[in-house]
C-alpha cells in the first residue's frame, strides 16, 4: 500500500462564510481552480453531504470527491475514490480579519502504474504546489466577489 499524506494552508483575507460559501459551491470550482485541472460536477446536493466532484489534472488520471460529511461551515470532508482512496479536509479557522484556510490529505494510491510511479515522483511536494495555485485562486475569487 502506497500512503499519501499532505497537509497545506494559506492566509486568506475575507470572512469564513464567504470561504465557505467558495468551496461548497462546485460548480465555481473551475473559476478558481487552476486551468491544469479540468472539474466536473457529478451531483450537487443542496444539504451539501453526497455531492461528487471529479477532478482530472493535466497529464493525470481522474478522481471524484464525495462530501462525507460537514461541520458548522468548518470542515468539509471529503471520499476519494478513483485512482485514489482515502480523505480530503478542508477546514477554515477564523481570525480577527483574515482566516486561515487548510486542506489535508490522507489518500492511497489504487492505480497500479500511479503507484509505481509514486517511488519516483514526489506527489506531496506536487498535490503541495497544486494546492499552492488553489489557495492563490481562492484568494483571488473572493477577492472579485466579495457579497
């Protein structure tokens, strides 16, 4: 069994209805997310617990999310199956003026060659960078629509 294991965070001036708003919203994702990942909505849930989002990087295989579950406009954690298996969090801490937003990781590697290639190529360091871009266009997002 191959274990991925990341955890990244960034600063984010706005409030964390507004961040959580972001991320719930799915079918935005592709407004903020970097142009290397093409996002699909495979269901939309109003009470948010069941919606899937398949997410395929460039050059990589595609995976879904599913939302497992929620907590106080706090948590969002996410399934992934797929060429990944394991959890997804996305958590949100207020502060005075800014929040700090974080998503973790916790996956194993299913698809054989991915696995195989994972010995060689760094994917923390890579879902990091990624997630380095998500957080810059989230930023951004919020910045432009700020309500």
């Amino acid at each position: 069994m191959r274990r991925i294991q990341a955890e990244d965070a960034a600063v984010i001036a706005s409030p964390p209805n507004l961040i959580w708003r972001a991320i719930t919203d799915f079918s935005a994702y592709p407004q903020w997310w970097p142009s290397s990942v093409k996002i699909v909505v495979r269901r939309n849930s109003p009470e948010l617990v069941g919606s899937q989002v398949q997410l395929k990087p460039f050059g990589g295989r595609a995976f879904v999310c599913e939302v497992q579950s929620i907590r106080n406009g706090a948590e969002l954690r996410l399934q992934y199956s797929g060429v990944y298996r394991g959890t997804g969090v996305w958590t949100i801490a207020a502060g005075e003026e800014n929040c700090r937003v974080t998503y973790r990781v916790d996956f194993e590697i299913v698809y054989p060659l991915m696995k195989l290639l994972s010995y060689i190529i760094p994917i923390p360091r890579l879902h990091s960078n990624l997630m380095r871009q998500v957080f810059a266009g989230l930023a951004g997002y919020l910045a432009q629509n700020k309500k």
